[in-house]
C-alpha cells in the first residue's frame, strides 16, 4: 500500500531542516538544477524559517528515514487569508507513487483550519516546468499571469491562483 511507504511530517528541529536543505540541492530534486542565486537562498533558508514560524514546511520520508518530498506555504504580507505557495519537490525515484498527491492535501487540509481565501503559486515556462504546471492545473489552479523574463532572459514567470472560499 503507498500510504506505507512513505510519512508527512511537519519541520520542528534543526536536524530535519539540514537534512532538507540537503536534499534540496541534491541531483533527486530538481530537474532543473540552473539555480538563480535567490533560489539557492531560499533552499538553504526556508526550513528554517518554518522552525521560527514564518512559514509551513511538510517534509515526506521513506521507511529509510530519507527525504523523499517537501512542501511549502507562507500566509502573505497582508494577512488576510492569502497563501502563497512556494515549493513542491518530490525525489526524481518517488514520483507518481501519492508523495505530491500527499502533501498537496496536507497543505489543503491546513488551509481549510485556517479558512485561507486563496492561494498563489509560480513556475517558470520552460518545457523542464511542464509537469508542475500540469500538476498546478490538476489541483484546481488557474493561470493569471505572465512576467516576462523573470529569472533569466527568455524565462518568464508563470503565476496560478486558486479560489479556497
């Protein structure tokens, strides 16, 4: 059964946010690995935020004890019920066995608790971004805009919005 091979937890120590940034920059997470200099930022700071309560980090590991997923998701400047969505990233030998599925409905789950109104998220337009948009897509999530050149020349920022309540 997939619901066994694998657990979501919530970050609360040091440990589990050094090993998430490990896996983070390890060859199994992205598949795009031309990192911007804000991105490398964000993967070496983000689960520590969480431990300071910035922000939500859901990690799923292995019966290994191996990280084999993360999740994300900040309440915006405003505090008005608006989400933003940062990253999903599921370990290149776990996808399409429930891990994303998984911490998605995590993250939903919280969401309803905290009668959130909306929720954005990103990606690039790039071809190696078209299984997160698929997954955006999937998950009730609408396109709403375009910044053109964002990360680099050439690579334009995608923007989905989703309607909770």
């Amino acid at each position: 059964m997939l619901a066994q091979r694998f657990q979501i937890e919530r970050v609360t120590t040091t440990d589990e946010a050094e090993r998430i940034v490990d896996f983070l920059l390890s060859d199994y997470s992205f598949d795009d690995t031309r990192y911007t200099p804000g991105e490398l930022v964000h993967f070496r700071e983000l689960p520590y935020k969480a431990l300071r309560g910035e922000l939500l980090f859901w990690y799923a590991e292995d019966q290994e004890g191996q990280i084999v997923g993360i999740n994300c998701v900040a309440e915006n400047e405003q505090q008005t019920g608006g989400f933003s969505w940062d990253y999903i990233v599921v370990h290149r030998h776990f996808r399409k066995t429930g891990v994303a599925n998984s911490l998605i409905e995590q993250m939903f789950h919280y969401m309803r608790t905290m009668h959130a109104r909306y929720i954005i998220t990103y990606t690039c337009d790039l071809p190696e971004y078209t299984r997160i948009r698929q997954l955006f897509e999937k998950s009730g999530f609408s396109l709403v805009g375009r910044c053109p050149d964002y990360y680099y020349e050439g690579e334009d920022r995608l923007i989905y919005y989703r309607k909770l309540v």
